[in-house]
C-alpha cells in the first residue's frame, strides 16, 4: 500500500532533550517535506527536499534539522526541543513540480508535547 | 502579505446544500499548482483536489470543483449536494512556479448541519 509513515504518533518529552521524528515513503517521491500544523495558523513549512542530499528552509526552520540521505527517508531532529515547539507534526511527499499529479501524500500526524 | 488568504475561519451550512469555500492566492509567477486538502477530526490531511494555472477547465473531483478565476486570484472550492461527513477542516495552499515550498492556508472549518 503506497503511504507515508511517521512515527512516533504522540510524544511527550521535556525542554533541551533530543528527539528524532521519523518519516518513510514507499512511493519513490522525489519531493519531501515537513510541517508543523497550530491552531488558528494552518500548516507551515519547515524543511523540504527535492532529492537525496538535497533540503532547503521552508517558513519556519528555526529550531529543526532535516536530513535526507536515502530518497525514501526523511526525519526531523530537534536538537534542543522547546515548549514552543509542541505542535501537530505532518511529514509529506510527492513526485514534485513538473510531474502529472503533484498532489501530497501526508503522514498520519506526530503530535509532540514539550514541557 | 499572505499568500493564501482563506477568509472565512468557520462556515455552518444545512446539508445537501451546495458550499463554496473561498481561497484567494498571490503570486507573481505564470506558472503554479493550487490544492485543497480535507482534515477531518481524526486529524489526517486528505487530498481532494489539484487546479494548474495553464489548466484552461476547472478542475472536477466527484462532488468537488475548484472554480478558478486567475484574473482574481481565486481559487474557490465548492462542494456540491453537501453531506454529513464534509464537516471537517479545509485548507487550501500553493506551490509557486520558481519554488517547491507549498505554503498553506489557516484553513476554514465546515460544519455540515442534518
């Protein structure tokens, strides 16, 4: 079945404490990208990538980092989590610009709580 | 400036109406891609349907067409003979000809009244 999985689905962790979010596609996109989704705000980019070794900032890439050293992988790091970084995480994939359906196919949804 | 302006935060509407739901977008590229994307409560982002700014016809989905108007710069969806089930968040958001950002819209929330 083509998706995009993301885990964990909820996660709770305290200020300065590492976390990775993983992301996979078994859809062989070209295009990935990250957002972060808060109330009355709708959805902001932070990162995305066009190819393998290829990421760029999106709205809001203060505080992340991205990687994308396999086309299929594509997971967000927070190096030193915040309370203002807790927010409803999407990770997001497609064949990119130029191709016949663009469209984005979303992961389920991280929801990160930092205290 | 905003690039996607939904201006309706909340719409309530009887069911089995029709609905548009208003989307406004800048840019000053020729050349761009517009999406409405569905959230119901449970949360997932669902794709619904997909508007290129050299497509000459509307774009039609089932119940769903975006009625685009590129002089306006509006891409509005409208979901005909509306059910229960289309009470959900709705987003509409763009990807840029020269970029591959999507930027989305704060969404409008629809609530389908039996």
């Amino acid at each position: 079945e083509a998706q995009v999985t993301q885990n964990p689905r909820y996660l709770i962790t305290v200020t300065g404490k590492k976390l990775t979010v993983t992301c996979s596609q078994n859809m062989n996109h070209e295009y990935m990208s990250w957002y972060r989704q808060d109330p009355g705000l709708g959805l902001r980019q932070i990162y995305y990538s066009m190819n393998v070794e290829v990421t760029d900032k999106g709205d809001v890439p203060e505080g992340y980092k991205v990687s994308r050293k396999e086309k299929r992988n594509f997971p967000l790091i927070l190096e030193s989590p915040s309370p203002n970084q807790t927010s409803l995480y999407f990770c997001a994939s497609s064949f990119g610009q130029g191709a016949v359906n663009e469209k984005l196919f979303f992961g389920s949804g991280t929801q990160l709580s930092v205290l | 400036a905003q690039k996607i302006t939904q201006t309706q935060p909340g719409m309530f509407v009887q069911e089995k109406e029709a609905v548009t739901l208003d989307c406004t977008y800048d840019t000053s590229d020729q050349s761009y891609g517009l999406f409405w994307y569905k959230q119901p409560s449970s949360g997932e982002m669902i794709f619904l349907i997909y508007q290129g700014s050299y497509d000459e016809q509307n774009a039609t989905e089932g119940r769903y067409s975006l009625n685009f108007q590129k002089a306006r710069k509006s891409a509005n969806l409208v979901i005909s003979a509306s059910q229960l089930g289309d009470s959900a968040m709705y987003f509409c958001a763009m990807r840029e000809g020269g970029d591959d950002k999507i930027i989305f819209g704060k969404g409008t929330r629809l609530h389908i009244l039996p």
